[in-house]
C-alpha cells in the first residue's frame, strides 16, 4: 500500500467514524403504538363495509351497494353521541334543584289515573 492509498484510506475511516458519532448523538424519536385510525365509511370497499357492519351489529344484505350500506351504517350510530357534543354540560338539571318541571310532570300522571 503506498502512503497516497494508506492516508486515503485513513480519511475515509475518520469520515466514517464521524458520520457514526454524529447518527449516536441524534435524538431517538419516541415510537408509540396507537391504534389506527379507523378509515372513513366513503374510503372502504364494499368487503370492509360489511365487515363493519357486521362487526357494529349492523345487518346488511350483501347485495346492497356501498351507499346503501353506508347509510345504514351512518342510521346506526348512536344518536346521544352527536348530542353530547352539543349539549352544554349543565343543560341536564335533576328534579332536586328547584326547576319544578318534576313536579308538574308528577301532578298530570296523578291526575290521569
């Protein structure tokens, strides 16, 4: 090996031993394990759609097309999830609070029978 080839090499091996410093001193980034998102309803293919509806308790006949069965998926959903987001968190007053409306309610079943 010439000297020209033996401080090549040596440069080389320098470069290297750099490069690998500089990967270890890098941040790791911290992996997490989530569960994947669901995919929407309009981005499933008619297999995916039965099986969710299937899986939901939905019941589909296999003949039906894609619209029809996310509509039946969509129909499914439960609706005091939807209320929930729009309704303010003190709406629901109980009868011990004062409103009244539990006793008027009470007073007309009594007067019914």
């Amino acid at each position: 090996m010439t000297l020209t080839a033996f401080n090549r090499r040596r440069r080389e091996l320098a470069a290297q031993a750099e490069a690998a410093r500089e990967e270890a001193e890098k941040p790791t980034p911290v992996v997490t394990e989530t569960a994947p998102a669901e995919k929407p309803l309009s981005r499933m293919n008619k297999a995916e759609l039965l099986a969710a509806a299937a899986e939901r308790g939905v019941e589909v006949v296999e003949t039906a097309t894609k619209k029809e069965i996310i509509a039946a998926l969509t129909a499914a959903e439960p609706a005091d999830e939807q209320q929930e987001d729009t309704q303010p968190p003190n709406a629901q007053q109980s009868d011990d609070e004062g409103d009244g409306s539990g006793d008027q309610s009470e007073t007309a079943e009594n007067e019914q029978e």
